[in-house]
C-alpha cells in the first residue's frame, strides 16, 4: 500500500491542519494516526503524529501558524498545503478564514521562496479583480502577506513582479471594487496590502505613491474604526518606505498641513483618523510644524464647545496622537548636545510638553461625557492616564540627562518634571481609581504601580512616596478591580494633605453611587477610617483631625463642582451617609463652619432643582443640620419649612417627615408653648394634597416658630382657577412621568 500511502498522507494532514471544522480536523488527525500505527509506511509518521494532536489541533490559529508550518519541513507536505490554501481557503466564505489563510500561505514560503514567486503570485495577482468578493478579498490579502513574507527571507522580487504588484491597488480602485457589497472589506484588505508592500521596500513609482497616500487618506476618513485603523499602521510603514528619504520640504508641510486641516472637520470621522495619522508620522514629517501639531492636538483633545461636534473616539484618537506626536519628538531629538542655550528647539518642546502636554492631559481626565452608549467619557480618561505615564517618563528622562551633563557646567536648569507637576499627575490618577467604574479603577492603579517603580527613568518629586509604596506595593497578582480590596488601601490616601481633596472628588462618585455593591465597598472603608477607638485622648484627637480634613474637602469639592449634578448629587448622598454615622458632629467650631458651608451651598444647589434625589439628600442634610446648634441649625430649619410649599408632593411629604424628626429632636426651634400645635400640624396636614392647602399651614407654622414673615417666600400664590386658567394635567403636582423615574434613582 506504500503508493497509496503516499497520496493518501498529504490530503489527510491538509483536512487536519485547515479544515475549519475541529471536528473534521481531529477525526483526520485520528485517522492519520491511526494510518501510522497500523501500516508502519509513512515517513516521519511518528513526529508528525506527535505535533498534530487531539489538543493541539483544536485551536484554528495553532493549527494553521504552527501545526502545519511544522509539518511542511517534511518532504512533500509545502506544495499540497500552499496548494490547499489557494484553491480552497484564500476564497471561503468565512472572512476570518480568509484572513487566516493568507497568514497560513505566507508562513509557508521559507521553504520554497521561488515557487511561490513564480507559481503562488502568479495565480494571486489576477484573482485580485475577481468578480466574487471572497476571492479578491483573500487574494488581495494573500498577496500581500506572500510578499512581505519573501523580503523577510532576502528574496529578491524580479522588476516585472514588483511592477505588478505596485499597480495593483490601481487596478481596484479602477475596476471600482469598493462600491457596493464587500466595499468595506475591501479597503481594510488595501491598507493592509499597502503595509506589506512597504514594509517590502517594493518598488513604486512617483505617480503611484502619489495614489497610494490619496488612497490611505481615503481610508483614513471611513466611519468604520477597523478600516482607519488599518490605514494608520499602512501609514505608518508607507511614509518612511517612501515619503522619507524622498521628500522635500513643501511635500512634508502639505501632508502635515492637510491633517492638521482635517482635525476641525465637521464629519467627525475625518477628524478621528486625521488625529491617527498625525500621531504615526515620523519625525522628519514633522519636523517643521511639530509645534502646530501639539498645540492643535492640545486642543482637540479638550470637550468641542458645540454640543452637536462632540466625539469621544475624536477625543480618544487626539489624546493618542498626542502622546505618540511626543515620543516621535523626544526620541529623535539630540538632547546633550543642546543643553547650554535655553532657546534651541529641543528644550521647547520640553517646555510645551509640561505647560501645554500635560495640562492638556489633566484636563482630559475631567472629560465624563455620557451618550446612549453610557460613560464614553471614560475611554478618554483611560488614554489620558496612559498619555501622562509616558509624558511622566519623558520628562523625567529628560530632567536626568540635564542634570547629569550640567553638574560639571554648574550651570543649572529647573526641572521640568517638578513636585506641583507630580502632584496634579498622581493625584489626578488616584481619582480615576477610587471612581465606579471597576475597569478604570484596576487601570488607574497599575499606572500608579508602574510609575512609582519605575527605574528607567526614575520618576522624581512624588509627595509621601514611602507612603504610596505601601498602600501600592510591586506586586502584578493584585486585584485593583475589587472594590472591598481597593478602597480600604486607597482611603488610606485622605491623611495625605497633597492627595485627600483628589480622594474625596473621587470617592463621593462611589459613596452616593447606584450601584449597590460599589457603594457598600467604598463607605464601609471610609467609616472605618473616620471611626478610630476615642480609647485614649490621641486617638481622639487623631479621629478629629481626620473629620477635620475631611470636611474641608468636602466643602472644596462642593464649590469646586458647583451645580454640576453628576458629583454634586453623590456628595450630598455621602454627606447624609455620613451624618447618619454621627460623623462631624463632634468637631465644635470647625464643625460650625462645615455646617454653614454645606447650607450655603443647598441654598444653591436645591434652588428650582428637579432632581428628585438631590431634593430627597438635601432635605436630609437640612434636618440633621437643624438639629444641631445654634446658628446654623436656625438658618436649616427655615430653609427646611420654605420646602413644605414645594411643587412636588412628594417632597413636601418628605419634608414634613423630616420636619417632625427635627422638632422631636431640638426642642429650641419652637417656643414650648407652641411645640404641641406645630406637631400637631405636621402630622396631620395632608402634604401630599393641594398644594395651596399646604402653603396655608406652612405660614401658621412660620408664626408659631416665631420667625418673620416677610423672609418667607412663596411665590405665586394665587391658584389657577383664581387666575382664570386651565389647570395642566397635575403638573404642578406630578412634575410629570420623568420626576417619577428619576426618584426612582434611574
């Protein structure tokens, strides 16, 4: 049977190695093995039996790039595989097969370079302008892969076939092959095929460069993100292939230009992939207008003014090509031998990067835009993170160099990578990883572990190191991600004066946070920092100073965030929380003036709010307030009655609630004589009836408190029907079906 064998053995290990069933590859494996065990006659049969395995074939990956290149070191297995791979797969229906296969056929070519020249690229090159779309689709890929697979083994093309190949992507574009059906696939195919070709060094001609870069340019201002991402890296490699060593100056300033133009577009696709590009540029691009570049990134990377031109993947993409634009720069600058004159371009660029870079980059982890996808926000903040890593190291880089080739000199530069600088860098990553979102937490804390030990460069100027190495320690198995392990490690941070007010700004987002889980996690780590034993004086004082800073911040980030509701809503929440726990309670005069702040600023924040969950937290803060003492709890207790003639019953019915807590608490609000009457009036109102009702019995409990009635205020009194109009479907007192969802916490 040994001739049969012989036929037999290469369609076996074809159908075992590339049938995209595993299944159908196992059952081949099996009988192949099961060939080699019996008959004894097949070459190699044991070491092949060995590579493809039960396991190892039921990856399609491992099977196509290793199995089978393993294979076809054996005699007679090269050609029935490559044979395989052009006739069946570069055309199958499956697009990732396609694209696996034109790998699998380039893996291939080491053994017999000529043949696929001569044989494999032949048939290649005219399939690419077949009329069905699998086929040029894979041929186009294949193509290219094949290609670039025999530069990396030191063959030579001939003339006529690097001609053919050059003209290739010309001779689709005039078939017109992207139109219609398979349009897309067809572009990221052409990117692709450009990369290899230029990573190739295959011979074009002026002319067709010319349509190359039109044709990635093209590609670049696609909607679809994988077809921009397959024209940048074809850019990347194309520029310095053949836009490099041949350029001149005008040809350098007109794609610079032309990109820098694209970032403002109206079409927000061109703006992300114009972005892209400018960020895989080399240097020798960029050379002449590197500082346009920053400072235009610099710029798109920051929230657009009109509501209606925001685009978070823009901003993504502009943070990116910021950073990239950045490194190009630094790595190819010659920094020693221009450190004597501050003015050269080299220190500059330092210079841009830490006033306009970084600020730039600061500014973009404030960026919570939010659209129907959810927090888009958040993949802005994620690049920004990694951006002010790398520029953290560039900088630091930079600052060692100077330091080490100017100590003879004695001459001395201030750094630029300084303590103010580190400081709004850690502390803006901190926030990142004591916010919600679990995956921006363990990514906010594995840049944190990578720049406090970092050694080359190392980062300098970090406030409380030692103490950051302990609550990050170097260890890659930690789970940032977890909330009941992260929070207790990073609250650690608010006794740290450099650190606490980015902790706090942060940590509220989680405290009066939706989310259950997160919410529990992250309070309960905050308490049991706050409630330290009072077992000796010391410990008292230090669970003082600890509420004394804590309250300072809190205030901080309610004037910092004023009537922005995406933090000033959780805050309260957590200010509520806190109070509830008997926190601030204790701190006298300190306590006073926290007091006054957090009522200063309901006083602001529940003016006209629909919010029903910020109504519901303010309301709560004002009854815990009014039952202190004097003088803060007297302005509460007024604010807190003004809510009884609110438009919405159900608050109105909330604050009576808390109104009734609050007098059964402080017995000083209310003259004695009249504190039974007030009760009595509280309980038995129907608050959440008409609302005029309500007003009336608000002024009765105005008089009773003692208080002036011209401080009081309650609008419009006068109802609809003695102002002759129609009433409005409840909505006074309703406030309509979203005030419903929205106290719901949705």
């Amino acid at each position: 049977m040994k001739c049969v064998l012989e036929k037999l053995a290469p369609h076996l290990l074809t159908v075992a190695c590339y049938d995209r069933e595993v299944n159908c590859r196992r059952a081949a494996a099996a009988a192949f093995q099961e060939n080699v065990g019996r008959q004894g006659n097949y070459l190699h049969g044991i070491d092949i039996v060995n590579s493809a395995d039960y396991f190892s074939l039921s990856s399609r990956i491992n099977s196509y790039l290793h199995v089978a290149v393993h294979i076809a070191e054996y005699d007679g297995y090269v050609y029935p595989f490559a044979e395989e791979l052009l006739d069946n797969k570069i055309g199958h229906w499956d697009k990732g097969l396609r694209e696996l296969a034109s790998e699998a056929l380039s893996a291939l070519v080491k053994y017999d370079p000529r043949y696929f020249e001569h044989f494999v690229l032949e048939k290649l090159i005219p399939s690419t302008l077949s009329s069905d779309l699998c086929l040029r689709h894979g041929a186009i890929l294949a193509a290219g892969e094949v290609a670039l697979a025999l530069h990396q083994c030191q063959y030579t093309l001939t003339t006529d076939k690097q001609k053919q190949l050059a003209g290739l992507v010309s001779a689709i574009e005039k078939a017109r092959l992207y139109r219609g059906k398979g349009g897309e696939i067809m572009r990221s195919a052409v990117s692709r095929f450009i990369e290899c070709i230029s990573l190739s060094g295959v011979a074009i001609p002026n002319k067709i460069r010319q349509s190359l870069l039109d044709t990635l340019t093209e590609n670049l201002r696609h909607p679809n993100s994988q077809i921009q991402s397959a024209a940048v890296k074809a850019l990347d490699h194309f520029v310095r292939a053949y836009l490099v060593a041949a350029s001149s100056v005008g040809t350098s300033s007109t794609i610079v230009s032309k990109y820098l133009q694209q970032l403002t577009d109206p079409n927000v696709a061109v703006r992300r992939g114009s972005a892209m590009a400018l960020g895989v540029l080399p240097y020798e691009i960029l050379a002449d207008r590197w500082k346009d570049v920053i400072l235009k990134l610099c710029k798109s990377s920051a929230i657009e003014d009109n509501p209606e031109d925001r685009d978070a993947e823009a901003r993504v993409n502009a943070v990116k090509g910021l950073v990239l634009v950045c490194k190009t720069l630094n790595q190819a600058s010659k920094l020693p031998a221009m450190l004597l004159s501050e003015q050269d371009c080299c220190l500059s660029l330092y210079h841009l990067m830490k006033n306009e870079v970084m600020t730039s980059l600061l500014r973009a982890l404030d960026d919570y835009s939010v659209d129907n996808r959810g927090d888009v926000g958040s993949w802005v903040r994620e690049a920004a993170m990694e951006g002010l890593e790398e520029c953290t190291y560039i900088l630091s880089s930079v600052d060692s160099t100077i330091k080490s080739n100017t100590r003879e000199s004695g001459s001395e530069i201030l750094p630029f990578f300084d303590e103010k600088l580190a400081t709004s860098v850690i502390g803006g990553i901190v926030k990142q990883a004591v916010e919600k979102m679990d995956k921006l937490r363990e990514a906010a804390a594995k840049v944190l572990q990578r720049i406090l030990y970092n050694t080359k460069p190392f980062v300098p100027f970090i406030p409380y190191r030692e103490k950051l190495e302990k609550i990050i320690p170097d260890e890659s198995e930690t789970k940032w991600g977890v909330p009941n392990f992260s929070y207790p490690r990073f609250v650690e941070l608010l006794q740290l004066s450099s650190y606490s007010r980015f902790v706090v700004s942060g940590l509220v987002i989680s405290a009066g946070g939706l989310q259950d889980s997160l919410r529990k996690a992250s309070v309960g780590a905050l308490l049991d920092f706050l409630q330290v034993a009072d077992s000796t004086e010391v410990e008292h004082q230090k669970r003082k100073s600890r509420e004394k800073m804590l309250s300072s911040d809190i205030l901080w980030v309610l004037q910092q965030y004023k009537r922005c509701d995406r933090v000033i809503v959780p805050t309260l929440k957590t200010i509520e929380i806190l109070f509830s726990s008997k926190i601030f309670f204790d701190m006298e005069a300190d306590g006073r003036s926290f007091f006054a702040g957090v009522l200063e600023c309901l006083v602001v924040e529940l003016k006209v709010s629909k919010d029903f969950g910020k109504l519901y937290a303010g309301i709560a803060i004002l009854g815990y307030i009014a039952s202190t003492s004097e003088p803060t709890n007297i302005g509460a207790f007024k604010h807190l009655l003004t809510f009884l003639s609110h438009r919405y019953p159900k608050i109105r019915k909330a604050c009576a609630e808390q109104l009734y807590l609050v007098l059964l608490q402080n017995s000083d609000l209310v003259p004695e004589e009249k504190m039974e009457g007030a009760v009595e009036i509280i309980s038995e109102t129907c608050w959440d009836g008409d609302v005029d009702g309500a007003r009336k019995q608000l002024v009765e409990l105005w008089k009773m408190a003692g208080l002036e009635l011209g401080e009081l205020k309650l609008g419009n009194r006068a109802s609809r029907k003695t102002r002759g109009e129609k009433p409005r479907s409840n909505e006074d007192e309703d406030a309509s079906y979203s005030s419903l969802v929205e106290s719901s916490g949705f």
